[in-house]
C-alpha cells in the first residue's frame, strides 16, 4: 500500500532542474513508479537527457523516506534543550527579559535607532559566550560579521577586562588563560563590503564552522545596511533577505549555535499620516526571527530600554538597562 | 497516469509501443484520448481490440463510487475533533476542527500564530492522546509546550503526551513535499506547518523556479492529506501588507489569491495588547455566520516559577 502511493507520486514535486522535468513529462515520466525500475542508460535514452542526469534523477527519487526518519519528539527536543544554556548578556533586567539570556538554537534580532547600542551588545555578547562555565558562560567563539564597519576593538578591549574583572571577583577563578589575548583571538571577524560579500559569507559559513566547531554565536551586524543602501529591486532584495535568512536558521539549528542579527529603524505611516518607528527591512523578514528586540532611549536619557516584541514562548515585556564603561 | 507497456494489454507488444511512441503516444492517457480508427491502422488491430484495451485502462484508472451511508459511517468512525484548550476559541468556532480540514491561520509578526498552533498541538497530545506532526521552519519549542500542558491540567502524564508531538525542521519546499508524500504521514491526526509562507518567500517573484505551480502542488498534497488520512492540516501564514489607510478590513494573507480558495477555516490572529490577542474567523466554509472573533489570553507563566518547578518534577530530563 505504501509503494503505491510513493509510486504514484508526481516528479514534479522532486527538486529537479525545470529543464529535465519538461524533459521527463515529454518522455511521459510524471509519476515514480513509471522511473523507479528503469536503468539510468534506459532513462537518458527515452528522455533524452545526459547520462549523468538520469543517474542524478533516479538517485533522487529511490532514496528510501529518509527525510522522515528525522522526525524528534518533543520530549527528545526538551532532555536537549535543557542542556543548552543561553548567552547571558551581563545585564540582569535583560536576562530575565529573556529568561536567562540569549538562547542557543535561535535568531534573535536586535533593532534600535541609531546610537542606541546595538553594536555594544553584540561585542558584549562576544566576550560573554567565551566566559568559562564556572562563571556561567559556555566557553565558545564567536563570528562577527560586519557590514558597517563597526567593530571597535578598544571598546572590546574595555568590556573583556570589565569581564574577566567580574569572573575573578565573583568566581574566585585563577583562569591565566582567560585574558584579552585569548578573547581577541576567539572572535573571528568578517567585512562584507556589499551585499554578494554578505550573501557568499552566510553561505560558506557552514564550511567554516565545519573546521571551528567551538563557535557557540554568531553576530551580523548589521544585516540591514546593504540591502536599504545597495538594492534597487525590491523581488530581488526580497529573495536574497530570505534565502540569508533560512541559512541562518538552518545553521542555528543543526549547530546548535546563537545567531544575532541587528537591524536598522525605518518609520511607518499609518492611516492618520502619524509616523512611528519600527524595525526596517520589512514584515516578511519580521517572522524569520524567533526572538525580536527593540532598543531604544527613555526620555530622560539616564538608561535605555530593551522591549521584547516577539518571542515563540516567552510573554512580552520592558527591561530597562544601562551601558557602562 | 501510467506509461503504456505490456502489463496493460497481450496486444501491446514492443514494437507496437514503439510506434506509438514515434507518434507521441506515450501513456494511458495519450491512448485513451486518440482516434480508435487512428490507433487501429498504426498498429495493425481491429477497431474492436482497440476499444477493449482503451475500456481495460479506463476500468483499472475508475474510482470506486461509495454510497453516501457508508461513507457516512466511516466518516463518523474516523473522526477526531481538535481543540484548542482555550474555551473561548472553542466555543467559536462550534467546538473545534473537525478532521478533513484545512486550516490557516495568518497575522502579522508577533500575533500569535505559532502560539495557537503550540495551543493546539499541545492540547491535541495531551488531552485527546493523538499523535501530531510539526514541521517546522524555525524553532521547536518543546518547553513551551510543556508549558501550556501544565496550564491545560497539572497532573496529567505530560512526558507521554510530549512523545506523541514529533517535530521535523524544514528548510524548503522539496523537504515539505518529501514529508508529505512519506507514508508515515497517516499516523497524525494533527499537522501543522510553521510556517508555509516562509517556505516560498525565498522562490517567490523567481520565474526560474515557478513558485506558483510549487504552491498549487502543496495545496493539492494538503488536501489530500487532510482529506485520505482524516487529519487536520493547519497551516500558518504571514501578511503581505497591512490594511489599507484608515479601513478597518483585516490585511491579505501573503500566498496570494489562489491559495485564499484552498483551505476551508481561515482564521486571522492579532495582538491587541500586553496579554490580548484575538482571533477572527475570516473564511469558514461550513458556517453560515461572518466573522465571529473572540478576544482571550493564551496562558503564560511566570518564567522563574516554571523552570524550577521543571526541574524539581523532571529531574531526570
């Protein structure tokens, strides 16, 4: 009964290249079971495609149900949630915002105006993932990857001694491996100078992280700015945004890894010509992030505020926090 | 549709076929569609043996007729109704879903949809014992679910009701169109996808790949699914832009207007404010009523209470 079904299965729903399916359905090859017998030589020469491709195409459609053996039960996910511990951002009222910091396995996205802090938080969280895990961290790398040029090493500097400082006073740990030589070389910097740079480094990423599997975050900052400045075609900036954003979804998941991505303000009209504020880069990318946080001042300018507008499961809510040296 | 070969007719012997094939007649259906008196002269047959083998394919291709008890009773012994937990939600929309349907549920980002598909999830698995599937784009939120478990009742055996939710990551379309053509699928009486749209916004507005035909492939497997295996599909959708100045009509769902036909509940969720959110019935083709909507709060906890409680009941997780 259930080859009968996967016989009558159409090809089109195969991701093979348009060519070769019109190729196929020609030929008269719509389902799986009129291929699944065939020869790859028989096949290339009734539907008159190359060799190669008729191999590729029969690989393709007698590969057994694998995909589904891949399925996790909720109570599989959980024993491995447990064990993930989140980012914590050195900021209690932030932590708590997001019950304990920011999590593995998720896109977070931080927006805020200009100048409201965003790059310090991403460089805090740099330094954080590499505290070791008697004092809370979990001793990995982290990938900056920098669009604006932005990434200020004396300012990390300030933040890694601020830490290691609080590590040895709260820890009483010796950790003379821990100082800011160790932490600079843990940080691994990318510039991405145009929006292909971007696309090919979020692409390659996998490979990289292939050979540095100790990298528990990676921060782009900020992923809004070359496609509000470079892109003139919105269906191509569309396309592009959403491809970077699956990709990073999928290395999130698979590599159990943190993923922040920072985003630029853009102003909203609504129907009575008021504007306000909201995250740029448009609705649809708005649900690709798990997690969506806003940064902004409060009026009298002594702390900011940090507001949770989106989260899969946490309630929303306003922490506010302050920036210090 | 099947390749025309000997299995189908004695009659049909090679080079028959490969005459037909020289004149593009390569499956039962290109057969069935030509001329006996063509046929006939190309391969050298009575008109009479023609029309027996076109008569064999149509019988072998028929779908059986049910009379309408029958299916009736199957219907009755087959069906699940999926709740929600939620009694407002409910009671809106008369109870639940029944089997058999497709359901969407679209909204801006941050308005609850992934929400009330953990809603549903959760109380589907728990409550009713039904085993569920969630393909998800982004995240599996097994914690969350555990969450709203211990909200819909406190003492019931959340571990095996959290075995019975299976979570698949899917990153494209072909993934989504691989698990919905595998045959363990019949098992669920529960689907859900989070979220489809996000599935097509990397292809969409690409003429290279045809992302409209992709999405009248889905809708139809859907369907299918929904309908063959009497579960119920819910899908999850985003908004392709807001209402229009000033008008108070609730905004378009992002696949397009083909897929507006396609499910039979539409439903369109909102955040009203800090704890509100409300759910309106746009499209329900088996309900007389427009629009009913309801306002109510999804249940959520205070964090610190719920991980110490966790670990205190499930230590060994």
């Amino acid at each position: 009964m259930s080859t009968s079904i996967t016989n009558s299965r159409p090809i089109c729903t195969y991701p093979i290249p348009v060519s070769i399916q019109s190729k196929l359905s020609k030929a008269g090859f719509l389902t799986t079971g009129s291929v699944v017998n065939l020869r790859p030589s028989e096949l290339s020469s009734s539907a008159e495609i190359s060799l190669e491709d008729a191999a590729d195409v029969l690989d393709l459609v007698r590969k057994p149900n694998g995909l589904f053996l891949e399925t996790k039960t909720a109570l599989e996910i959980l024993r491995e949630e447990q064990g993930n511990c989140p980012i914590v951002t050195m900021s209690q009222n932030i932590d708590n915002l997001l019950n304990g910091g920011v999590p593995l396995s998720k896109v977070t996205e931080i927006s805020g105006i200009a100048g409201v802090g965003k790059t310090q938080l991403c460089l805090q969280l740099c330094v954080t993932v590499q505290m070791p895990e008697e004092c809370g961290g979990l001793k990995g790398h982290a990938v900056f990857i920098d669009t604006e040029g932005s990434f200020n090493a004396s300012r990390l500097q300030d933040m890694s001694q601020a830490c290691i400082k609080h590590c040895r006073n709260s820890m009483n740990l010796a950790a003379e491996n821990w100082n800011f030589a160790s932490i600079t070389e843990n940080i691994f910097v990318f510039r991405c100078k145009e929006v292909t740079e971007l696309l090919s480094c979020v692409m390659i990423l996998k490979e990289f992280l292939k050979t540095h599997d100790q990298v528990k975050l990676i921060v782009i900052d900020s992923l809004a700015f070359h496609f509000r400045h470079d892109m003139e075609n919105a269906a191509l900036r569309s396309r592009v945004l959403h491809k970077i954003a699956a990709e990073l979804v999928r290395i999130a998941v698979e590599l159990k890894l943190a993923v922040v991505v920072t985003n630029q303000m853009t102003t909203k009209f609504d129907s009575k010509g008021q504007g306000h504020l909201t995250p740029a880069l448009g609705t649809s990318w708005g649900h690709a992030p798990t997690f969506r946080i806003i940064l902004d001042w409060d009026p009298s300018r002594n702390f900011r505020w940090a507001t949770l507008i989106k989260s899969s499961s946490l309630p929303p809510g306003s922490a506010p926090y302050q920036v210090r040296p | 549709m099947n390749l025309l070969s000997e299995s189908i007719s004695p009659l049909l012997t090679s080079d028959k076929l490969e005459l037909l094939k020289a004149h593009k007649i390569l499956t039962s259906l290109d057969f069935v569609q030509y001329n006996n008196d063509k046929i006939a002269n190309l391969i050298g047959q009575n008109v009479s043996e023609i029309i027996k083998i076109k008569d064999q394919i149509l019988a072998a291709n028929n779908s059986k007729s049910l009379r309408a008890d029958k299916l009736y009773e199957i219907i009755l012994k087959r069906t699940t109704i999926i709740k929600s937990g939620i009694d407002m939600v409910d009671k809106m929309l008369d109870g639940g879903i029944p089997s058999g349907r497709l359901v969407e549920v679209f909204g801006e980002p941050g308005s609850g949809k992934t929400q009330l598909a953990l809603q549903l999830t959760a109380n589907t698995a728990l409550k009713q014992q039904q085993t569920v599937c969630y393909l998800t784009t982004s995240d599996a939120n097994a914690e969350r679910i555990l969450e709203i478990m211990h909200c819909l009742q406190e003492d019931a055996d959340h571990l095996n009701g959290l075995e019975r939710i299976h979570f698949c990551y899917v990153n494209d379309v072909y993934q989504l169109m691989e698990m919905l053509w595998a045959p363990g699928m019949r098992e669920y009486k529960l689907v859900v996808i989070d979220s489809l749209a996000t599935l097509f916004l990397p292809i969409r507005g690409d003429s290279f790949n045809d992302a409209i035909s992709l999405l009248n492939k889905v809708a139809s497997d859907l369907k299918r699914l929904a309908v063959v295996h009497q579960c119920v599909v819910l899908t999850v959708n985003h908004v392709s832009r807001g209402p229009a100045e000033g008008t108070a009509s609730t905004p378009t769902p992002f696949l397009g207007r083909y897929w507006c036909s396609v499910p039979n509940l539409t439903l369109h969720s909102k955040h009203l404010s800090k704890d509100e959110f409300q759910l309106t019935v746009v499209k329900n083709i088996y309900s007389p009523d427009p629009g009913p909507k309801c306002s109510f709060r999804y249940f959520f906890r205070s964090r610190v209470d719920v991980k110490n409680e966790f670990k205190s009941i499930y230590p060994h997780i």
